[in-house]
C-alpha cells in the first residue's frame, strides 16, 4: 500500500472503515487531532479553509467548527460556509479518538435533515510511522450512501493529503 493511498471498506452495510499510513510519529499524527491550530491549517478538502475552530478535548467536551469554500474555481462552493459538530465520547491519547459526528448551525445545532456519524480513530504505531484507521457508523445503509454521494471520499482523500503535508512541515 503507497503511503498515499487511502485502503476503504464498507463492513456491513452502514460502517466505512478508512485506512492510511503517514510517515510521521503517532503522538504526531494525534495531535494533529487535538488542537485547533493545528485542524485550522488542514481539515477539510482543498480549496476550503476553517475559520472557526473550537474544542473542548475532553469525554462530552465538543468540537465545533465551519468550513468555508475559498476557491473561486469550486463555482457555485466559493463562499459557502459548513459546520460541523463533534461530541467526544472517548479520548485514549494516543491510541483512540471517538465521537459523534453532527452536521450543524453556526450556533452548533445539529441538523437533524443530515445523518450523524459515529467515529473511531485509531492511531496505531509502526516503528516511527503511524497507521490511522478511521472506522465511520453511520445509522443506516441510507445515510452511508448520502454521504458518498456527497463526494466524502474524495473530500477526505483532499483532507488526508493536507495532513500529510502539514505533518511534513512540522516533522
């Protein structure tokens, strides 16, 4: 597998199971995670920055954030803004990571029109290299092939590929 290259799967009907290898220390990768100065510089695709970032990095503490489309060639995307809201249901720094994520208002109102995910992190150690495993629990086989077909894929593909370069900076 290219460290590149991101290994997907669908267990079941309603759990997408996402894998990459980053050429970086776990602690590293984790705290990539962890801090909101560091999730301003890559979450989301390219193209998109995140101008609202806010964490409370502890179980029930919240993670709320917007994405907004700076790339005049995304068309009708330029401008648009989206939120997004995580709760935090386990933290084992720096193995695991899990929450529930919510599509949300500028307030951090989940939007109930839009599934929620629920998402385990995995971080785990390969001599100095870390393999993250993203495994996503949407509610149902529906709400799983929404966001497909919304371009999460491609979108966290972008995602990923701005992590690695931002952990490159910093290594």
């Amino acid at each position: 597998m290219s460290r590149n290259a991101i290994v997907s799967r669908v267990e079941g009907e309603r759990v997408l199971v996402l894998e990459r290898i980053f050429d970086a220390p776990r602690e590293l990768v984790f705290q990539m995670f962890k801090e909101p100065e560091h999730l301003k510089r890559w979450w989301g695709p390219r193209g998109w920055e995140v101008p609202v970032c806010h964490i409370d990095f502890r179980p029930e503490g919240v993670w709320h954030y917007c994405m907004k489309c700076v790339d005049q060639n995304q068309g009708e995307f330029y401008g648009m803004e989206s939120w997004g809201k995580g709760v935090y249901e386990e933290i084992d720094e720096p193995n695991r990571i899990v929450y529930t994520d919510y599509f949300s208002d500028a307030e951090g109102n989940a939007n109930a029109e839009m599934p929620s995910t629920r998402v385990t992190l995995e971080f785990i150690d390969q001599e100095g290299r870390t393999k993250l495993v993203n495994r996503a629990e949407y509610v149902s086989a529906e709400a799983l092939k929404t966001v497909m077909d919304m371009g999460m894929l491609q979108g966290i593909t972008e995602t990923w590929d701005r992590l690695e370069e931002r952990l490159n900076e910093l290594k």
